[in-house]
C-alpha cells in the first residue's frame, strides 16, 4: 500500500467556548466518549469521530495562525490515522512528496500520539496520526473500534 | 429514535480552483468517485466520504455569507445523511429545538437531495440530507455502499 490512505478517522473542530459547545452536541443527543475532559471532547460518528478542542491550541498543533486571513486557520481538521507509527512516517512523506505543504512536521506528542500536519492547495488541514488506540481498520477503512 | 443521530456521512470542502484541488487529492493516490465532475468531485473516505465543491455555491447552499468575519462560511461542512425524508425533516427540527441556529431551511434540490443546514453555536455548519442513493447505515452509523 502506497500513499496517503483515502480515510477521515477524526475530525477536529477548534473551539472558543468548550462547556457551551460541549453542551450544545450533547443536547443534540450525543453522549461524550471515554476520557473527555474539561480540555477535551469527543464523540463516536459513525466510523469516525468529531472532536472538540480549544482553538488556540488545535492551530497551534497544526502549525498554522491562530488567525487571519485565507491561509490561516478555519477551525477543522481531519484525521488520517495510520496502522503503525512507521506507516504515518511514510504517509506524511507521500503527502510531501504529492506536493503538500507541511504545516507540522511529525511528533510524538505527550499524550502518546504521533502526528504531523499537511495542508492542501487552498489551507485544508491534514492530520497524519499514529495512536496505540486508533489502529485498526477494516476493509473498508472503517476505525474498528478498540 | 430521536434526537440526531451522531454521524458524519459527508465533509464538504469549499474550494477556489477545482480542478487544482482535485489534481491533489488524487496525486495522493484517491480515486475520485463515479459521478464526479467539473463541477464536483467526491473521495470515498473510510465510511465518509470528502467531496470537492465550489466555495461560494456551498457557502450558498449553507445559507452563509461566502466572505466575511468569524461566522461567515469557513470552507467546510459536514453531513448527516438519514434514512428518509421524513427523518431528515425530523432530525433538522431536533437540531432546532437544541437551539440550534438553521441557516438553511430544508429544502429538495434539484439533484434530488434533500436537504437543510444548522450552525453549532460557533458557526460550523451541518447538513442534515436525504439522499435515495445514501440511506442505509450499519448499526455503527457508517454508510452501507449502495
């Protein structure tokens, strides 16, 4: 398999007021997953998973402005997870090789993920990630649950 | 079942040059999906799906100023796709009654989707469709190929 796998694991949404958009999905009927925080939300979708998390700090992961104009940050992310940390290695190159700017270069995170940024030709995030709890996936490319 | 339901079917990017956007995504190595066109390009995603569309006829169809300040459209929206016309039509007044803001009344668009949007309170947008050709879910949400 070569390439950057055709898949959205997760989908970030960066947040100014967590409590108020944690509480404005969970009227929707959502329940918050295992370990959501006061720093931290998210919810099962479907096969992939939208998370909340503060804007500041998801631009600043991405490597990208907090704010301004086109190029800087919109508020969302999405995800690619990978199977090994090898293999979000290889996308993240495949991405650069593909001609994406790399706004993030690869790093093993305190939280024990590792991730890098890429963005498309018009600023559309891309997170390539490696999570010992997030690997596997089905035929279809389908996060199968841990 | 009420409230609505937690998926994301589709992620919609709006974009300024398609067909730049599109030669990316498929250097990537994605294959675009059967109906795809000048006019609109779609990926499968691993049970989503990313589709390509013209920025200012997505920010229209979501009901939100193409340019603008924090609340204006971002680039991107997601998707949930029901069962049936009826529960789409139910599942945007449970939005509403969450407080949610409707930018886009629903309504049957001529490519035979039916469809509305809602605004998180923070201005990211959510389609809430019917498609004829997008209605079956496995127990998990995800979306079963037609």
């Amino acid at each position: 398999m070569s390439g950057v796998p055709a898949r959205v694991t997760y989908i970030g949404i960066g947040v100014r007021d967590l409590p108020v958009m944690r509480a404005f999905y969970e009227r929707l009927g959502w329940d918050a997953g295992e370990g959501s925080s006061d720093g931290f939300v998210w919810f099962e979708c479907g096969g992939t998973r939208v998370s909340l998390y503060p804007w500041h700090l998801l631009a600043a992961e991405a490597g990208v402005p907090a704010e301004g104009p086109h190029t800087a940050f919109r508020g969302i992310t999405l995800a690619i997870n990978c199977e090994t940390e090898g293999r979000a290695r290889e996308v993240l190159e495949a991405a650069r090789a593909a001609g994406a700017r790399i706004t993030a270069e690869g790093v093993m995170h305190p939280h024990d993920v590792w991730s890098g940024y890429f963005a498309d030709p018009e600023g559309n995030l891309w997170e390539v990630a490696w999570s010992p709890r997030s690997n596997r996936f089905d035929a279809r490319g389908v996060l199968i649950d841990p």
